[in-house]
C-alpha cells in the first residue's frame, strides 16, 4: 500500500478540510497514527481504513487504489449511504440540490 495510499488519504483530508488532528480524533487514533499512514511508514488494517473511508466521506476502493476519483451510480449510493446520518440538513439540501436542480 505505502506512499500511494497515504497521498489519497491527504488528498481527500485536504478536499473535506480537516486536519490530521481532527481525522485521527474522528477514529480514534493519534495524529502521529495518521501522519505515519499518509508518509507510508505504516499501512492500516482493513477496519481502520474503512474508519477512514467513512470519516473523509470516500470509499475504501478509493484508498486502495482500486478506483480513482470517478464514480459511477452504485458508488455514489453507497456513499450517500454510509454517510447520511452524518450530514447536517444543508449538506442534505445541497446534495438534494446537485441531484435534481437544473444545471
């Protein structure tokens, strides 16, 4: 896994706008965990990645490399998904909006 893993992971702290801190306090973990992630000195265990999937709003594909930043339908579902009981009621509004407000 190493490095690569580690850049999708900063990546995605950098696109959600949060620290290392404050992913590490989400699951559970020290700061250093998650620098040691994203610098490829250690890789995490299955369940963790799916921890960090779910806190950055992403897929444990994504992290692994298994798929890149598109998505197709069933992603996106799964997606929304798993993270809905964690949007706030504008994220909800926005997401309702994207789907199907004229472009």
């Amino acid at each position: 896994m190493g490095k690569e893993l580690g850049q999708r992971i900063l990546r995605a702290i950098k696109k959600r706008g949060i620290s290392q801190k404050e992913l590490a306090a989400t699951i559970g973990v020290t700061e250093a965990v998650i620098s040691r992630y994203i610098s490829g000195e250690r890789d995490p265990k299955p369940e963790m990645i799916a921890n960090i999937a779910t806190a950055l709003h992403i897929t444990s594909d994504y992290i692994l490399g298994i798929e890149n930043d598109e998505f197709n339908h069933p992603r996106i579902c799964r997606l929304i998904a798993r993270n809905a009981s964690e949007m706030s009621e504008q994220e909800k509004k926005e997401l309702i909006n994207a789907l199907f407000g004229e472009e």
